[in-house]
C-alpha cells in the first residue's frame, strides 16, 4: 500500500507535523499491548470544488464518544482534530484520501490499571483509491458464512476500538483462505451483523433491509445509504435477519468508507441477482457517488471542503 513516495508525506502528531518515517511508538506502548484505544477511518474526494473530507464532523465526533466507552480523555477538541484532518490532506497536496485518526495510550507504564499514561493523537493519510480491486463495485464480491460470531456487547462492536478488530481480521483471513472475497458474520443469536469492516444491506421484493445496530457498527456510511435511499423513494427496514432470508435475496450491497458501496453477487454457493449488479445497488451506488463527489449540490452539508 504505501511505496517509497510517503518518506516525504507527514504525519500530525500530537499537535505537530512529523515526517511519515519518524512517526513510531514505543514498543512498551500500552495500546500495543492490551488494545486499549480508539480510531476513525474518514475519506475525502476531489471533488469541482476542490478536494473535501466525507461527514468529518460525524466521524469526528464518534472518535470522541468510542474514546469516552474506553475512559480515554482526548486532550483536543473535535474542532482541533477536524482541523488535524484538514491539515494532513493540505501539507500532503492530496486531493483524494483516506484518512485515519487514532487515540493510543503511552509507554509510561504497563499493567491493567493503566494509570498515568499519555493519551497520543495520530491523523494520518494516504492515497487509497480501492480497498478492493477496482473492479469489485462494478462486478460484484463474494462472500462465505463466517464461523467467528460477533461481539455480543454493543459498547464495543458500535465503535471502532482497536481491540475488538481481532475478530474482523481472523474472519476475514477465513473468508479469504476459502476463496472468497469477504466474511459474512453472524451475532451470537445467529442473526446477520456485517462483514469484517461493513455493514450490509439486501433486498427482496424491493424491500432494503439491514441489521440493527444492537451487535453491529452504525457506520457513517451506513447512515448515509439510509437517507440516501428513502430520499429516493426506497422503503428501509431494519430488523433481525437470518442467513436463511440473506441467500434468498434479489440484490445485496456492503457499505462502509473503504468500500463506498460495493455489490455482493455470490453468498457462500448461492449467486445472487444472477451475478451481476442490481439495478436499486447500481442507483444507490450512483447516488452515493453523486454525495461524496459534492454532484447533488451538497444540500445534506456532508462535505467539509478544505481549500
């Protein structure tokens, strides 16, 4: 991902500009150890009006309250790490990005009371145009069932703190060894969450229905397709939903900031909308295109321009 061209990118660093190689921590670092912090993944495009950052101030403000669950005390504003953001895609000269604030505790000292340790703010970025191949929006993903359940307390699941992410990576590590692109994860009642990092969306009978938010992230993202959809006219409900109702469905999208919107065409052996793109994804996805890109005239004030 990053090549020899980000030696000469910055990294904002507790209130200063440091260059991407001289950014390290400690490696008695106590976030590295017990997993205790937080982060945000955000995204900006280019867009007519020049380059502009997707919900930053929702972003922003969830990084602050998933830092409150964890009794982290961010020693900034949310106005202050809005403006790190900014600062990063300016001295950077990005005009697409994405972006990532994270919250880590200091090397002052190890052990579970985690007492008397520095709370470390990072905002990097980088040019990061697919998460996927390029082509999955277009064609579509395959997802498997995943044997690792979701957490089951919404304190964790519903924010981005670096622990809990353990269970994404080795469900995704799953999905991939078994050939497909993505994991399909289950709550521990046995009803569909999300993927490793998305939330999902599926349809039947022109019916968008998404998990509830009691076990799985409300994605930024998430929130958005919502608006977007009933905007133009879609019904969204959202509810308890069984794998058994999932592989019967007409069309299925994943969400997030990584992956915009991305169609899933095959769900474990069951290909879905005949393999190829659903013409309510393909309008969302359009949709969702025209918001982040500042095309619908931003009348949602979702994009904070930076210049």
């Amino acid at each position: 991902m990053f090549d020899l061209t980000y030696k000469n990118k910055k990294i904002w660093k507790n209130g200063d500009l440091v260059s991407w190689e001289e950014c390290n921590v400690h490696s008695l670092t106590h976030t590295l150890h017990y997993g205790v912090g937080v982060f945000e993944g955000v995204r900006a495009y280019n867009t007519d009006n020049g380059p502009a950052i997707f919900r930053v101030k929702e972003h922003t403000e969830r990084l602050f309250e998933a830092s409150k669950i964890v009794n982290i005390d961010i020693p900034y504003s949310i106005e202050e790490i809005i403006e790190a953001q900014k600062t990063v895609l300016l001295k950077n000269n990005f005009d697409e990005a994405y972006i990532r604030p994270i919250i880590y505790l200091g090397n002052e000292s190890l052990g579970l009371r985690a007492e008397d340790l520095s709370v470390n703010v990072i905002v990097a970025a980088w040019e990061w145009p697919s998460y996927m191949d390029p082509e999955s929006k277009q064609k579509g993903i395959s997802v498997v069932k995943s044997p690792y359940k979701q957490y089951k307390n919404p304190n964790w699941s519903n924010y981005k703190i670096t622990g809990t992410y353990v269970n994404s990576i080795v469900a995704l590590q799953d999905a991939v060894a078994k050939g497909a692109d993505e994991a399909l994860i289950l709550d521990n009642d046995g009803y569909i969450s999300e993927g490793s990092g998305e939330n999902i969306f599926f349809l039947k009978d022109g019916l968008i229905m998404t998990p509830t938010t009691k076990n799985c992230l409300n994605g930024i993202t998430r929130q958005s397709v919502i608006e977007i959809a009933k905007d133009i006219g879609h019904k969204v409900e959202e509810g308890d939903w069984s794998y058994e109702q999932i592989i019967e469905c007409d069309e299925a999208f994943f969400t997030g900031t990584a992956v915009e919107v991305t169609p899933i065409t095959k769900i474990d052996e069951k290909v879905i909308s005949n393999g190829t793109v659903g013409s309510i994804t393909k309008e969302i996805q359009t949709n969702y295109d025209n918001a982040v890109l500042g095309t619908d005239d931003n009348s949602r004030n979702w994009l904070t321009y930076i210049k």
